[in-house]
C-alpha cells in the first residue's frame, strides 16, 4: 500500500486516474445511497410509530424483518420497470448506460439520465479536489467529503432532508482529520464546528418567534457545523453569504418555471454544500470578492 501511495505522490496522472475510476464507482453506489437511505429511515420510523402506539404485532415483525432486508447492500438492484435483477455487465458506472443508450437491457424502458449524471459529477468533482491539492491525506479527506456532499445535495432535493446516518459521520471525520493535522487546529475545529451549528440554529428560532413558520431544518445547522469543523468560524460567513445569495437567486428561478407560490419550500442544503464546497477552493478569494462588493 506504502508502494502504491507512493508512485501516487511521484506520477500525478497515476493518482487522477485512480481518483477518477474509483470515483465513478463511488457515484454508482450514491446512486444507491440516494434512493434507498429516505426509504430506510422511512421503514425505521413506521415500526417505532407502530411500537409508540402500540400497534406492534406479528405483522410488525414481519414488516420490520422485510425492513432489515432492505439497505444499501440488500436486495441488488433490479429495474424499476420489469423487476430484473441487474447483471455487474450492466451496471459499470456511466459506460454501461451510454452502450445501453439509457435503456433496461432486458425491457427497453428509459434509465433516467440522473444515474450517469450523478456518476459523472462524482467523478468530476474529486477529480478537481484532487488535482487543486495533489497526492495528500488532505486531498483524500477533501474527496470523500466531496461524495458525503454529493449524496446529502440530492437527498436534500429529492426528500428536503439531510440525513443524521450522513451529516454525523462527516462531521467527526472533520473533528478527527483536524486531531491528526490535516486541516485547521483541534481548537479552530471546535469553535468552528459550534458557531456553525448555533449560527443557523439560531436563525431558525428567531425566524420562527417571528413568523412561526420554520425556515430550515436542523440538517442544516449540523452542514453548516461541518464545514466549521473544515475551515474555521471565519470562513462562516462567506459559505452562509454566497450560499443565501445564489439560493435566492436560482431558487426564484426555479418556482418562476414551475409556476410555483413564492411560499414553496425548497431546499437549503444543496446551496450551503456547494458554497462550502467552493470554500474548501477559494475561500479567502470568495471573501475579498464579497468585501469588494460591499465596498468594503
């Protein structure tokens, strides 16, 4: 392993090809991670409704049996359409779509475009991470953040939720990667973790005496908090300023073509990840933008 790492450090396009094919592959398994996460938290909660109520019964048991069944693992995937099983010949990452022609191999319906999308952005995205920063620890940890921010960006799309099983792990991740000196100090990483967990926290509650409607959800304090770990308090603002600002923007568009009321809920973690994305880049460029801007 030491062997390889090395020749990763000397040849650089060894290192970018290897972060681009299994980057691909880690898009794959998103997919996944994707469509099943929502419907595995789903199933936990009916069974924990059901023992609240106390209607848990034979035909809870088997539910929650066919539940644990049911992960990221187990059952392999099948076509939505026919119910066949995909063969491994069918399923290599963004290839086997393109000779497929965005077809089922078996019954010919149309795969979603989404799937290679995904795939494609995963293995474009790491691929930037890792050619900004080389053939580091830092890089690797920046890589794996990036595929955790990818899948929490279309969860939040899909179900306007931002997993505790995704947003957690990534969190002490950051907390332990500052502990071993990969990024910022143990310190920095603490008050940054909690200023942007309380930032938002409290703008929900303000928001929420004043208009007593929610404006996020707690998903999004413990994104925010991730990124504090990453980079420190200081980097808040600009990730919470660029993140409002093409929310905004690119939010209004979307209900204008959807013909949607103003008063829409969308997501607001898919803008939090890329601006704190963005930020793991060119933050301190991001900042003098915004200070520029403001005449400051």
């Amino acid at each position: 392993m030491q062997d390889v790492w090395h020749l990763m450090q000397q040849q650089p396009w060894f290192f970018l090809l290897s972060v681009g094919l299994t980057s691909a592959c880690i898009g794959s398994f998103l997919n996944v991670v994707i469509y099943r996460l929502p419907k595995m938290m789903e199933n936990e909660w009916k069974s924990e409704c059901k023992v609240i109520l106390g209607q848990h019964d034979q035909n809870s048991d088997q539910t929650a049996s066919h539940s644990s069944s049911f992960n990221l693992i187990t059952p392999r995937s099948t076509c939505p359409s026919c119910d066949t099983q995909i063969k491994a010949h069918h399923n290599i990452p963004i290839l086997s779509w393109l000779l497929l022609k965005g077809r089922c191999a078996y019954c010919s319906t149309s795969i979603s475009v989404r799937y290679p999308c995904i795939e494609m952005l995963t293995a474009a995205a790491s691929l930037w991470v890792a050619w900004h920063f080389g053939a580091t620890f830092t890089a690797l940890l920046y890589i794996v953040m990036t595929w955790g921010l990818i899948a929490l960006i279309f969860i939040d799309i899909d179900k306007m939720l931002l997993p505790d099983q995704l947003t957690q792990p990534m969190l002490w991740l950051a907390i332990i990667s500052a502990v071993l000196g990969l990024t910022i100090t143990v310190e920095a990483a603490i008050w940054g973790a909690v200023a942007g967990y309380l930032s938002l926290w409290s703008v929900y509650w303000l928001f929420k005496l004043l208009t007593g409607k929610e404006g996020m959800g707690y998903g999004d304090f413990k994104l925010l908090a991730i990124f504090g770990a990453l980079l420190g308090w200081q980097a808040l603002i600009t990730i919470i300023l660029l993140s409002s600002v093409v929310g905004a923007v690119i939010g209004s568009i979307q209900l204008a073509v959807q013909g949607k009321d103003k008063a829409t809920p969308i997501p607001f973690g898919p803008y939090l990840a890329i601006a704190g994305w963005l930020c793991l880049f060119y933050g301190d460029a991001l900042k003098i933008w915004y200070l520029n801007l403001l005449g400051v």
